[in-house]
C-alpha cells in the first residue's frame, strides 16, 4: 500500500510512501526526487507529524538510510 502526502515546507514538496517495501520517495522543492530504503512506518509517520520536516529529513533520514537519486521532477 502507498501513501502520498504533499507538504507545505520549504524543503520538502511532496512524499510516496510504500509501507509493503518501505520506501519513502521524496520530492525536493529544487526539484529533485530520491527514493530511500528501509523507512519504518514509525519513521514515516515521524515525519508526518514533524514540525519541521527538513529538520526531521536531516536529523533522522540523510546519510543513515540507503537511498537513490531519481530523475528531476
């Protein structure tokens, strides 16, 4: 099942959540996409919740998860 989410902060556009794979594709307001391997339902909904999601994406999600870059959105 996935979930997707627009946010309206000034890092994040928008989040693809795959609870079946736990992948979290995100999409950056500079327009690029990256998918990320390993996201716990937990963790997604960390984020969800998050006041900040561009703190919670650099304190809980960069350089701790294994992720790749897709194609500019």
């Amino acid at each position: 099942m996935s979930t997707s989410i627009d946010f309206s902060s000034t890092t994040l556009a928008n989040a693809l959540y795959d609870s079946s794979h736990q992948e979290l594709e995100l999409d950056f307001r500079d327009g690029s996409r990256y998918v990320y391997s390993g996201v716990s339902p937990d963790l997604f909904q960390g984020l969800l919740v998050a006041p900040s999601k561009g703190r919670f994406f650099n304190e809980r999600l960069r350089g701790r998860l294994p992720f790749r870059r897709l194609h500019e959105t």
